[in-house]
C-alpha cells in the first residue's frame, strides 16, 4: 500500500492500533476539504501494529487532545517535504474543552459558557478529574 | 485573590492560626468587635440554610461589620439566567468578601475566580463545605485536646456528605488517625475521598453497615443526614433514610469520653433523648462555627489587604 509523502501538513504517528479512526473524528478531520489519510493496522516495528493520520496542509493541531486519545503518539510536522519536528506526545496536565464533564450535579452541566476543564490526577491510571466537581473520567 | 473553597486551600499551620484565633475570640470578645468596622460581607445563598447562613452573618457582625445577603436563587438575578461568573463579578463592586452556598458543585470556584474579592464556599452542592470541617475541627481540638491519634467514626449518608468529604480530607493530614466508615451500601464514600484520600495516604480505615458493632471503639462519631434533596429519585430516600438513629441506647455502648458530632440539622438520625447526653456536641460544634467564620473572615480580609 502506497501514500504519498506530503509537502506542508502534519504526520501523527505510532497511534496505538484502533484508536486512529477516534481520533481523525475527534480532531474533525471528517469536516476538512484537505487531503487526509488515515491508515489503520499498519506494521510496525515498535508496536506490532498502529494507526497513521496524515494531513497533507499546515492544520493547526490539538496536541492535548492527542495526548489524551493516545499519550504514545508521535507528530512530525513537515515543511517543503522536510521533517521540521517530532513530538513526542504526553498526557496533558490539563484538558480544556477536551471532554465534557456528564456529572449533572456539575456547575458547568447548567452554565453552557463555562469551558470544561479537566486536570490530570493520576498519571498511572490515567485518570482525569474535573476541576470544578471532582468526576473522574479515564483515558479513552 | 485568596479564596477558600476546600479545606486543602488552607495548610496545617493557617488551620491551626484559625483554631488559635477562634480561641482568642472566644476567650476575648471585646477585642475583635470592631475589626471589620465599615466592611461588608455578602451572603450569597442559592440553596436553602439557616446555620450557616446566620451563622456568616453573625460572625460578619459581632467583627463589627456589615452584610448584604441573596437568599434563594428566585430573588436574585440567577433567576434570570445570570452566570455565577458574572454574579461574582457584580457583587465585588459592593462587598469587601463574599460567602456562597450553591446547589452546583463547583459553582464556588467559578465564582473565585471571577470575583475581585475572597470567596468563601459555604457549600457547592454535594462537593465540599470547608467552613463546616472548620468548626468540626474547632470542636474535635477543644473536646478531646487533639486532632491526632484518634478513632473518628463517621455515619450516615457518606456518599452526598459534603461535610464528611471535607473532613476526611482535613482530618488526613493528621498523625494517628483510623476511620470508621458506617453506612448503606448504596451511601459509601464516593472512590475519590477512598483513594485519593485514605489509600494514598495509607490511612487505615474500615467500612461497616452496623453502628452497634462499631460505637464502642470510638473517640468521635461523626453522624449525618440523608438528603432527601441530592437524591434524583424519592423510592431511593425513603429506603435509606432511617439507616441509623442514634438512641441513648446505642449511647450506653459508647465510651465515656466519646464526642457525638452533626452538621446538622438533623432530621431523626439522632434521637432528641440524646441531647441531655454530655457527649452531644452537635450544639457546641454550632457555636464553634461562627468562631471560625470570624476568624476566617479575618484572615482573608487581612491577606486581601481590605482590614
């Protein structure tokens, strides 16, 4: 299987296997007109198997919303058909408008302006804890 | 901009700055009755009180100040659609420190932090209610001389207890503590007071459904209300609702120096024969909430440089 290699866009890498398509809906990629590709069980050396996303145009990229869908990701951005940069992506410290808090005892579940955010509490588990009423929410 | 919206806000030493605060004034009066001459504080009460409303209110006065109270969210603008943020920032312009109970958990640190004056929680729906841990505090220190080294029994509903979130979490960072949990199945301890809380912190604790069982190991028994108003559906209240009455029966089974504890108010969880007991603190612990309301007043009018 073939894709071209891109000119100016972003490659996100080692995806962990089955979480590529969650993560092309959740970074709206469905709703762009650029071209995108989005590779799913590919060998791998490192993981076995893995998902790819490829953006072929300078989008900008939610890199906590990555961190949270699949912390093992890695975004290389290109340039004029050049590696520029690699990231390696971790959990976000903090999530805002990442997930929403479903607690409806929350204040944010009535005050639809209030932005949903959402601190890391445990780094292990990989848990979240909603700053204003304490709900947990796990990584996806 | 300070505010106090869980007891964690506040490290050991300020708690036990607030305690010997709360101890001066009650042992000299006199000398704090004009402290916050000329300052206002408003109650904003979204969700029905009367303790703890009255009692900010009384602590704002006999500091020699002045209050501007909401009560009820059909009287204010919240009835209107206002956001908490925007409240918080209107009410500033007219008080020096704000109090706030709110059905919304959470709803107190939005407030903080939009409001250019302290915020003090009185209260965040389910989730936490610092000042009431402060009195409990007070009262464990002045009964039983310490707040280490003891057996602290807490009953009743201890899943929506706000009270007893909060005075887990206080009473944690304390030497010495073993907790006894009694409650309904379906009322335990929500995972993040249990993890986050006890197992983190290797506390010991023990999780029980019998009161008889339990009262007799206890320095303090800690009871609580099951409320009828965190409940979503009413079959559920009804079944719980009666899980544990304390009577001088079950008294006899306690040591001689236990402490018995309520946030109140109480509905039938403690029966009225046990208030002639002189191990009742409940109405102590009420007086010892104001004492503390001063002095937290105090503190965080000071730090905001407004006293």
């Amino acid at each position: 299987m073939t894709v071209d290699s891109i000119r100016d866009g972003i490659v996100i890498d080692h995806i962990t296997a089955g979480l590529g398509r969650k993560l092309y809906n959740l970074l709206g990629l469905e709703n762009t007109n650029v071209p995108v590709a989005l590779l799913t069980n590919v060998t791998s050396v490192k993981l076995g198997r893995k998902d790819i996303i490829k953006v072929d145009a300078p989008i900008p990229v939610d890199y906590d919303l990555i961190g949270y869908v699949d912390p093992g990701a890695t975004v290389n951005i290109i340039r004029e058909g050049k590696l520029v940069e690699k990231k390696q992506i971790d959990m976000p410290e903090m999530l805002v408008n990442v997930i929403h808090c479903k607690n409806p005892r929350c204040i944010t579940s009535c005050e639809q302006e209030l932005a949903h955010k959402f601190r890391l509490s445990n780094r292990e588990k990989k848990e979240y804890r909603c700053i204003y009423c304490e709900t947990k929410v796990a990584l996806l | 901009m300070r505010s106090v919206i869980d007891v964690p806000d506040l490290t050991l030493e300020e708690l036990d700055r607030l305690m010997d605060t709360a101890e001066d004034i009650i042992a000299r009066p006199d000398q704090y009755s004009e402290r916050c001459h000329g300052k206002k504080l408003a109650t904003l009460f979204f969700e029905p009180s009367t303790r703890t409303r009255l009692s900010f209110e009384a602590a704002m006065y006999e500091l020699g100040g002045n209050v501007l109270s909401v009560t009820g969210a059909g009287t204010s603008s919240a009835a209107k659609g206002e956001s908490v943020a925007d409240t918080a920032k209107t009410v500033s312009c007219y008080a020096d420190i704000i109090a706030m109970r709110h059905p919304k958990e959470g709803a107190a640190l939005v407030a903080a932090n939009n409001a250019s004056v302290p915020v003090i929680n009185a209260g965040d729906g389910g989730h936490c209610h610092p000042t009431q841990t402060l009195a409990d505090l007070l009262t464990i220190r002045r009964e039983k001389g310490r707040l280490g080294n003891l057996t602290v029994g807490l009953c009743g509903d201890l899943k929506f207890g706000r009270t007893v979130h909060s005075l887990i979490t206080a009473m944690s960072r304390y030497e010495g503590l073993k907790f006894v949990l009694i409650s309904p199945e379906e009322l335990k301890v929500p995972g993040y007071v249990k993890n986050d809380c006890l197992i983190k912190n290797n506390i010991p604790f023990m999780q029980t459904t019998s009161l008889e069982q339990v009262i007799g190991d206890l320095d303090i028994l800690y009871m609580t209300r099951v409320q009828r108003e965190r409940f979503f559906n009413e079959e559920d209240y009804l079944r719980l609702k009666d899980s544990y009455i304390l009577t001088p029966e079950k008294m006899k089974k306690g040591r001689p120096d236990l402490c018995v504890m309520h946030p109140l108010p109480r509905v039938n969880e403690i029966s009225i024969a046990v208030d002639d007991d002189p191990r009742a603190c409940y109405f102590k612990q009420v007086l010892n909430g104001k004492y503390m309301r001063m002095a937290l007043i105090l503190m965080l009018l000071k730090e905001a440089g407004r006293i």
